[in-house]
C-alpha cells in the first residue's frame, strides 16, 4: 500500500505539481484551508504532511502555518511535518522547526529534493512508530513498578534492580535529591518475595536524634519521662518485610552501631529493655551524600559503610537520561490532568523544547514540579515555556540545532534497532521483523552505525 500523505497547500497550481510529482509513490490528499488541514490532521491517519506556511485568510505571511504548528501536538502527536517556505524565508523555517516541524524545502520546489525529503521523514516517522509498536508489543513501557525511563542508564538500573530484589543482601541506594531513591527501594520490595510483607520507610534525617532510638527500636514503659506504655519500633513492624532508612547519612554514630549490631545479629533491643528480640528484617538504605568521605571524617563508621554497601545502586541524575525527560513530562502532565479534571493538554513544542534543554538541578522532583506550576498558571489546553516557569529556546539557538538534525535522525534510527535487537535477544529476522525491514537491510543499518551483535 503506499502511505499516505496530506498536502497543505492553498495555490491549486502548486497542489496539482506536488500532487502530479508524488501520486506514483504517495496516497494523496490535498488540504487547501487551515480548517480543512486540522480537520484531515485530527483524524490521525496521515503520518506524514507537507505544508506551505502561507495559508488563508493570510497567504502573503506565515502567520497562519506557525499557528497550525503550534496546534500540531494536540492535533496529531505522531504527525511529522515538512514546510515549504522562500528561498529568502531562511527565518521562517528556522522559526518553523522550533515550533516542531521535522524538515523544510525551498521554494521553487525540486521534486527530486522533496523526495528525499519524504523518504527521510517517513522513514523517522516509522521508526517512532515502531518504538511505540515494540513498547506495546512486549510490554517493555519504560516502566518498573511506578519508575519510568527509556534511557540506557535506567534500562540498566531497572535490569539491577530487579537482580536485586531476587536476594536478601543489604542494598545502599545512592543519588542525588529529586532523582527516585524512595521509588527505587520500593520496586526492590515490591519485586521481592518480601512483597506481601510490610516495607517500612523511615527518614533518618527528619526524626529528632532524642526520639530517633525509640522510633527504630521501640521502648519499654517507664524506659525514659513520658513513656508511659510500651511502643514497637520500626524495625519490629518490619518483621519478615523489609526497612528503608533514608538519609542514613544523617544517623547517629550511636544509633550506627545498633543498626550493625542488627545486621551482624538480626537482634535488637527495645529502649529500656533487657530481651533480645530476634527479627527477620531486610535493610535497604539511601543517601545523597558521599559516604565513603563521611568515613574519612569519622562522621560515619566504616564497618557500617561496607556492611550496608553490599548491593551498590546508584540512581542517575536527570540530565545525564535526557531521553526520559520528555517521556517523564508528558506522563506528569496525564497524570495531573486527569486529577484536575482538565481533558486533553500538551506541551507546545517551544515547551518541549525548552524542557529538553533545562539542566534540571532539581531532577525528577523539580520536573514534577514544573508541570504541576504549568497547570496552576494556566487554563489553556497548550502549555507554553512560559507557564513552565523555562525560558523559551531562541531562533539563534534553535538555527545552531539545525546542524545537527541529520544525527538526531540518525540517533532515533540507531535506538530503535538497538531496541528491536534487544526485543528479540539479537535475533536478526526477529529484529528485522519488529522493525518492518528485510534483513540485508538490518545488516546494512548495523554496518552503517557500527552495533556489533554478542553471539
């Protein structure tokens, strides 16, 4: 079947020569309004469109094509667009590709240009495609037990953790603030046949150090003024489950040799008492300090250090997964939507842009911040950079971006073969199969970007 392909053009002269000029390799359908073009965009069938940015009741300005690329995420999310623009419209396709169009093409048209164009931008279009196909397929979201992320790093983290979870060894959860340490300890209690016990979290650094012991420990009537009955403690209400300690840093050095009393022991004692109680407790700890410069400090014993370091986990900040980020974004946004009762919202491109561009210090945290401030500030069904609290990316910046399309589309189609691969467990017919392409041609593409197979 040829794929189809939507025109947006207002001359009939120039829609009959793309039309005539395309017809043997595309299903054509010319779109010569703006409410024609949203109407065909919206109904999602049309992967692919090209559009001239001077469009009724403004055909000698952009105004209107910069206005339907505005409205293109909310129209059709998966639709890539190339704009016909002036030869001396250099701004204008600069401006267009910040609003989230895929390429542009000179005026006059050269047809042998513009199918080029085409098969490049079709083919981008059905390797996004193809990743969302290969997600549903496989069931592989880019989820493990609420964490998201599509990025090499937390694929790998997601593999570790569930590897993890398989033992009863201590694990130290390290990461800077913001990035889902808390998240993290709960998939590995979550995936473990600790599951149906309880997981207890406990902030080290948010109790008060005179009734942090009580709180871990418990305490015996009488133990100290004001305990006027027995309590449990947290590691008691553990029992057969699993404790988090978060912020370990922030323990005691008298409260450090208890808790690796209970990891040489499996005992403790409540405050005040004298019996030795006997628990089945899974330890997982969490810190954004660095741990090993606290031991060389005597801020934190060392023997605690390496008993609790068993299982190392570290939790990659923000800006080191870009490609979670606009997947993060836009999951945050469903999400407070829907609580807020507010129907469909999307970022504008000049938003994703400027997410993408953010070095968020705040990582994750910070991110759902953001979006939850973007909705606050605002009623409209678009978010802007400016509802973000972000700068908008600037057309200077966003022409220095244009060099390097051709290895962002690169970089999309060397992920999706990685993926497939990875789907298949290197299988190439599988992978080949997944990814709609013959298999000489998976391995020209595996020669062309240098992904070697381990047999």
């Amino acid at each position: 079947m040829k794929k189809r392909l939507l025109i947006i053009e207002d001359e009939l002269s120039v829609a009959k020569q793309l039309k005539w000029g395309l017809i043997k390799n595309y299903e054509i359908t010319i779109a010569s309004g703006v409410d024609a073009a949203r109407r065909a965009l919206a109904s999602g069938t049309f992967p692919v469109a090209t559009m001239d940015l001077g469009l009724p009741p403004h055909p000698d300005t952009p105004i209107q094509g910069f206005k339907l690329l505005e409205e293109l995420p909310s129209l059709a999310p998966h639709t890539r667009v190339i704009v016909i623009t002036g030869n001396t419209e250099e701004e204008n396709a600069i401006r267009a590709i910040a609003l989230g169009a895929a390429d542009f093409c000179n005026k006059p048209i050269d047809l042998k240009i513009l199918h080029i164009i085409l098969e490049r931008t079709f083919r981008i279009q059905e390797l996004e495609e193809t990743n969302r196909r290969l997600q549903a397929q496989t069931g592989q979201s880019g989820a493990l037990c609420g964490m998201l992320g599509i990025s090499p790093a937390m694929t790998t983290l997601f593999e570790r953790l569930t590897q993890v979870a398989r033992t009863d060894y201590p694990a130290l959860i390290t990461g800077s603030t913001g990035t889902g340490k808390e998240m993290a300890a709960k998939a590995i209690h979550q995936l473990s046949p600790r599951a149906a016990k309880p997981l207890v979290i406990i902030n080290c650094g948010a109790i008060p150090e005179n009734l942090l012991e009580s709180e871990l420990f418990g305490h015996e009537k009488g133990a100290f003024t004001g305990a006027s009955s027995r309590k449990t403690g947290r590691f008691e209400q553990a029992d057969q489950g699993t404790i988090f300690l978060d912020e370990i840093g922030e323990l005691p050095l008298n409260l450090q040799v208890k808790i690796l009393r209970f990891l040489q022991e499996s005992t403790i004692e409540r405050l005040g008492g004298t019996a030795t109680i006997t628990l089945d407790v899974r330890i997982i700890a969490a810190t954004n300090a660095d741990l090993e410069k606290a031991v060389e400090k005597g801020e934190f014993r060392e023997d605690l250090f390496y008993r609790l370091n068993v299982v190392p986990l570290t939790i990659p900040d923000l800006r080191n997964r870009p490609e979670d980020i606009l997947l993060l974004a836009n999951t945050f946004l469903r999400e407070e939507s829907r609580k807020l009762q507010r129907g469909q919202t999307s970022f504008s491109p000049a938003a994703s842009a400027a997410l993408a561009a953010h070095p968020w210090p705040g990582n994750v945290r910070e991110l759902q911040n953001r979006v939850r401030r973007a909705l606050a500030n605002t009623l409209d069904r678009i978010i802007t950079p400016g509802d973000l609290g972000l700068e908008e990316i600037s057309p200077d910046q966003e022409s220095q971006k244009l060099t390097t399309l051709k290895a962002a589309r690169e970089e999309a189609e060397r992920q999706a073969i990685a993926k497939a691969l990875a789907c298949s467990g290197n299988n190439i017919s599988q992978a080949a199969k997944l990814l709609d392409i013959s298999r000489p041609t998976l391995h020209d593409l595996l020669k062309k970007h240098r992904i070697s197979i381990d047999k």
